[in-house]
C-alpha cells in the first residue's frame, strides 16, 4: 500500500491511467452505469406496479405542515408563513389563533403541494407584548400550531428599519472586531513564544465559535421542515464551506509548491482566510440576532448588544494573531475588520424581514465549517459531490 | 336603504374579510326585509356591523356530507306507527350504525360512526306510555349498542348484549317518563364511542301534548379531530358556527320551544346563553309546572332540558355557549327574530294532537 498523500499530485493520477488496457474505457464506462440502468428499471417497476399500495389502503395521508414564521406587520394583522414538508399535499381548512376559529386569507390555493408554500393573512386584534397561539387545521382534522411568544409588530423593509438595523450590525459586529485589531501593535511588540501563545488562544476562540455556530444551527434544525432535512443541511453546509476553503488554499499553495510553506504572504492569506471564517460565522449570528428581533424572541437591551461587542471582540484578536511578525499595510487589516464585520449586518437584514429556518440553518452551518477549516488551516493538518448527491436524493425519501 | 344596497355594502365593505359569511347573513336577512316594509331601521344589524364579528369558519357550507342543519332542527322521527292489541301506540324504529366522513367545519372531514349516516342520530319522537321498538343493526366496523336514558327493563338499556358488525338487535320499552332523553352507543371504550358521533334524542311527549310553538332540536357536541382527547370544533347540531351564518328564522312574540341536550365529549360541562331574552328552563323537561327563568344554563354531559321563550324584539339574538371557547370553537348562533312571521315560514310551528 502506498504511503497516503493528499492532495494526490499529477504524476499519481497519471499512474492509474496507464493502468488501462486497450477498449478499457468503454467497459468501465459500462460497468460504471449498470447498477444506474438497473436502480432506473426498479424505479419503473415499482412506479408500475405500486406495490405499497397495500400499505396505504384505508389510512389518512400522513400531513406535515410547518409554521416556518408568524410576522405581525400592523396592528390587527397576522401573516402565517407555512411550509408543506411532507410527502402529500395538504389542504389548510380552518385557522385558529388562541383557541378561536378566525376568518383569513390564503395567498393562492388553500391545498399546497409537497414542498409548497404559502401565506396566510388574518385580521387579528393581537395584543402586543402578549403571547398568541396559531393553529392550522388541516382537511383531516389534523392540528399545526405555533406561538408567537411575544407579540410585537415585526419590523418592514423600510429605511429606518434598515439603517437600525444597519447600526445594530455595527455595534455588535464591526467595532468590536475593528477594535480587536488594534491589538496588532501589541502583538508586534511580545516574544514569540507570547506570539504562540496567542495563536493558540486563536484557535481556542475560533474553535468555540465553531462549536455555537454548529449547536445554533442544531437548534434551528429542529424547526426545518422534515423534507428539508436540518441535519442533512447542516452537513452540507459545513462540509461544503469547510472544503469549499480548503480547496482555495491548496490550490494557491500548489502555485507556490517550491517556496516555503510559511512566508509573509501565506500568513497573510491565512489571517484572510480567519477573516472570511468569522465573516460568515457573523452573519449567522447577525440572522440570528435579526430574526429573534423581529418574531420579538429579545428585546435588544444595552447589557445583550455589550456583550455581543464584548465577545466579538476577541475576533479581531484572532485575525491579527497569524500576520503579528509582518507589517501588513493598514488597508489590508480594514479590510480584513470589514470581511469578518459586515456580514453581521447583511445577516440582521435578512433574519429581520426574511427569518427562514432553512436559510439559517444553511447559514450557520457554512459558518461552523468555514471556522473550523481555519482552525485546520491554523493547525497545519472529493467528497463533497457525495454530499450533495445524497441530500437531493434524500429529498425524495421523506415520508 | 334596500336589500340590494346591503348587499353592496357587504361586498364592498367587508371584501375578502368574512364576505362569504356576511352576505349569506344578509341574504338570509329575513328580519330586515320584514323590518323594512315595517318601517323599522333602527333595530337590525348592517353588514358593517356583522363584519366586525371576524371570528368564525373560513367559507359557508352545507356540509358536503348531505346532512342540512336547517333541516335537521326540526326532523322529528315518529317511526312506523301502529297500535297493539290493547289498543297502546307501538312505535317501530330502524336505527343502522354506519361508519362515514362527515364535514363538521367548511373543509374539514372527520372520520365519525353514525347511527343512520348522520351526526347527531336521529331524533325519535313518541308520547309517554307509547311501546318502543327500535330495530338496532349495526354495519359499522365496531361493535356498538344504543343506551337510552329513562325507564325501562335492564335487558333494554343498551349496555347488554353488545351488537357486533353485522348483528342486529330489537330493543323494546314503554317510553316513560315525559320529557327529554339522550340515547348514545354503550360499547367500551366509551369515550370512543360517543364522540365519534354515535348519540341522538329521544323526545317523550307529555300525555296531551305541549302547547303549540315553533319547536327545534339542538343537540350540543364536540369533534376532537386530531384525537388529542381535545375538542377542535364545538356545535350545535355538528356543523360548527352554522346557525351563525344561517340564522333561525322566528316570529317576534311568537312561542319557540328548544330541545337541548348535551352530548360533548372531553368537557365536563357544555352551556347555552341566550342574548337579549329571557328563557323557561325546564330541566330534563320532565316537570310541566317547574322551570327556572334565566339566560344561561350550565349542562353536564349527558344532562340535557327544555327551554320556551319568546323574544320581545326583531332582530338577530344571539345563543352560544357561555365558555367563550366554545362559542370561538363554532358552538354560535343566531335566533333571528322576524315580526309578523307567517305559521309557514322559518322554524315550522309543531301542534299537538
């Protein structure tokens, strides 16, 4: 067995081309798509046959309905976001809010297709700062509920909500990292070994922030619809950032195979690289800070934004650690504050006027992976396709 | 202001609100037409004023089962009536118990057992001292019995035997004492077996009769569709807020007697509220010369009682549970009252004799 070696170079691939013989290419090719031609002729055979129709004679379809969000955009009206994720279509009967049957609209067709959406609007007196409970009542009889836990009216795309929230994202994600990078001047001054040291801290943090972001996303997976898998997304989303970064960079050093591993200019690309990790980790943290706004999850007191800041600080830390030892010109560390920095703010859009469970799922997810690639990448250590594969088939599963 | 101008109003004011409900109100808006060649105005309610009632079932039925609410307030079954060798009125009653969909709100099914492919059953009607016989066969998938409260021999209560799919059983008794009596399944578990839908009234005539009034049948129930041993939807007579949109139609000053019975599952207790009046209630009806004169009276399950009124005022009165979530939860209605309303017209008017 030869010794492993990843990545895999030119010259190994060539190795096993040359394995083939003469006509080789046709049977491989052959032999590659039999299982394929044969899992087509069982997909036809049993769509002819039906045979689980024994299995399904004489009960209800199984319904899955998911309230994905409730906004409440102006006083006396609620808008119900549904999401059909299961096997059947399901038909919306009734609605009821806090144990009340209530007259309603329903934007388009009252049956939505297996992963169908729709809106559902009613005029409701809510009351605000109370909680209301939301329960759809399908054709069966079947009952879906939600609660919204604090009703507050959710905020519109409009400018001022943009620009409060523009500032939110600010105060909790861009000054705080731009101010972790004003420790650069100190970093320059201590001793190497305190310069490992502060590496090391580095992947401490950033090995956290990995782990919040994966046990968010864990939690908002729970609330995915069941076709949608919130734990298939997750391992898409993860792996796919994570490899996604891993592909960049060995793809750049490759250009540089010959030079040494470790000059000004990798450190300088590793200390971007800790940037983007903690700019997509921002932007699931900026989802969630958004969406738990709007649905009036928190109310954003002083104490919660300081210690949004005070924890993201850390973050500039983390980016300056590796390029300590050069002189990296300034615009290149504000740039780095604003890619780990700006995204907080995108995301506090997006969770403040379009909350998804799927998206923030997926956005976290992306998030954890993008961290813990650097966190690799810091620590010196194709499937992806695979994932992908069997996510979109696993579409098809649900039931 | 005419009809039709209600009507324009009601669909442009209310559109898209609770249109469908509002202009089925209006249509039926017997009391204001009367009201209107009476020249009154002031005492009907305006399309604006019913919008402002939101709560309530998304679209206006019938239920697509085939079974008519209206219809049912007052279809009394006397059965296959002839007379025994003394000379006594014996009653012969077919009772089948089916399994069927039934559609307890505009759109949603609920998978119910009947007695004669409705919910409540049939409401069997006699004089007190007739002799009974109810033919019971049962082609559900279940077993099932018929219980009848009253007096009567052990053997006939309908707890023993119980019928199985496909058996048939004769049940036979003197119908006593006056009054008013719920009949349900008896087969365990018993709580099943009723809310699935299988209970009914018997109504037992005094010798002699009442007198006469414009008479209607409202059995209380409930429907726990998704079997969390909760009631999702509460009625009068299954179909929930029906009564609501297609108000009962009575004279103003005119007597109105209503059989009650309460036949929810889950809750031990079930009301009815009557608005703008006051009511005689004569419980489980059994007494002609004892009634209490109130609006609200409070049933447990299974008890069940009298009620005559007359309603001073034209208008829509509204009668609902007095547990607010019942009454959200579709057990709402309408008496609307109509002056000079003809023998002919609305609830019929039930003599005796």
């Amino acid at each position: 067995m030869p010794s492993p070696s990843w990545p895999p170079t030119t010259a190994c691939r060539c190795t096993v081309m040359a394995d083939t013989g003469p006509g080789g290419g046709g049977r491989r090719l052959a032999l590659g798509l039999a299982p394929l031609v044969l899992l087509g002729a069982l997909v036809a055979l049993f769509l002819y046959l039906d045979p689980t129709s024994v299995l399904r004679a004489g009960f209800p379809p199984v319904e899955e309905l998911t309230i994905e969000r409730v906004t409440l955009p102006e006083p006396g009206v609620m808008r119900v976001h549904v999401v059909n994720g299961g096997p059947e279509p399901v038909t919306v009967a009734q609605v009821m809010v806090d144990e009340a049957y209530w007259q309603h609209e329903v934007d388009g067709e009252r049956t939505i297709p297996r992963l169908g959406r729709s809106e559902i609007t009613l005029n409701y007196p809510w009351v605000e700062g109370e909680p209301h409970e939301i329960v759809l009542v399908t054709s069966t009889g079947l009952t879906f509920a939600h609660e919204v836990e604090v009703a507050i009216q959710s905020p519109q795309p409009s400018g001022k909500f943009l620009a409060i929230f523009a500032l939110l994202g600010i105060y909790v994600g861009l000054v705080p990292v731009l101010i972790g990078l004003l420790w650069y001047p100190f970093l320059r001054e201590v001793s190497r070994r305190w310069l490992h040291f502060f590496l090391s801290l580095t992947i401490g943090l950033l090995i956290f922030l990995g782990a919040d972001a994966l046990h968010e996303a864990l939690e908002t997976a729970a609330v995915v619809p069941a076709a949608f898998q919130g734990v298939g997304l997750i391992v898409l989303g993860a792996f796919g950032s994570f490899l996604a970064l891993r592909a960049f960079a060995t793809a750049r050093r490759h250009d540089r195979d010959a030079r040494a591993a470790d000059s000004p200019a990798d450190r300088l690309r590793l200390a971007y690289l800790i940037a983007l990790g903690i700019g997509l980790h921002n932007l699931g943290e900026g989802l969630a800070i958004g969406s738990a706004y709007a649905v009036g999850e928190i109310a954003l007191g002083s104490f919660l934004v300081i210690g949004f800041a005070l924890h993201n600080t850390t973050e500039g830390l983390a980016i300056v650690a590796p390029v300590a030892a050069d002189r990296p010109p300034l615009r290149n560390l504000l740039a780095m504050g604003a890619i780990a920095g700006l995204p907080t703010i995108l995301g506090t859009w997006i969770g403040g006027f379009s909350y998804s469970p799927i998206a923030a799922t997926l956005f976290l997810a992306i998030g954890a992976g993008a961290i813990l690639e650097v966190v690799y990448e810091i620590a010196h250590a194709g499937f992806s396709l695979g994932l992908v594969v069997m996510y979109g088939t696993a579409l098809l599963v649900v039931a | 202001m005419s009809r039709r101008d209600w009507l324009k109003l009601g669909g442009a004011g209310v559109a898209g609100l609770s249109g469908a409900s509002i202009l089925a109100l209006a249509r039926r808006g017997g009391a204001a037409a009367a009201l209107e060649s009476a020249g009154v105005q002031d005492a009907v309610h305006s399309p604006q004023e019913l919008a402002q009632l939101r709560m309530g079932v998304f679209g206006d039925h019938p239920p697509g089962d085939g079974f008519d609410p209206v219809a049912f307030l007052t279809d009394f079954d006397y059965g296959k009536v002839s007379r025994d060798s003394t000379g006594r009125t014996v009653r012969e009653y077919e009772m089948v118990s089916v399994d069927r969909e039934i559609e307890v709100a505009p759109g949603v099914w609920f998978p119910a057992w009947t007695y004669n492919g409705r919910v409540p059953g049939p409401t069997l009607r006699c004089t007190e001292g007739d002799l009974l016989r109810v033919d019971f066969s049962n082609a559900g998938s279940h077993p099932h019995t018929v219980h009848f409260h009253g007096t009567h021999p052990p053997r006939m209560d309908g707890v023993f035997p119980i019928v199985d799919p496909g058996e048939r059983f004769t049940y036979e008794f003197e119908a006593k004492p006056f009054g008013l009596h719920p009949y349900h399944c008896h087969a365990i578990p018993l709580k099943r077996h009723i809310h699935k839908g299988l209970y009914g009234a018997l109504i037992v005539d005094p010798p002699g009769g009442r007198s006469p009034a414009r008479e209607m049948i409202m059995v209380m129930n409930g429907f726990d569709t998704n079997f969390d041993g909760e009631n999702e939807i509460y009625a009068v007579n299954t179909a929930a807020f029906y009564y609501q949109t297609h108000p009962i139609r009575v004279g103003v000053g005119q007597p109105v007697r209503i059989y009650l019975v309460n036949m929810t599952e889950f809750d031990p207790i079930n009301s009815l509220h009557l608005h703008a009046g006051m009511f005689r209630y004569y419980r489980t009806g059994t007494r002609l010369d004892q009634f209490d004169l109130t609006d609200t009276i409070m049933l447990c399950q299974g008890e069940r009682g009298i009620i005559e009124l007359e309603l001073e005022n034209p208008g829509l009165h509204m009668v609902h549970a007095h547990q607010s979530e019942f009454a959200e939860l579709g057990w709402m209605s309408f008496l609307d009252a109509v002056p000079q309303l003809a023998a002919d017209d609305g609830v019929p008017v039930h003599r005796y004799g």
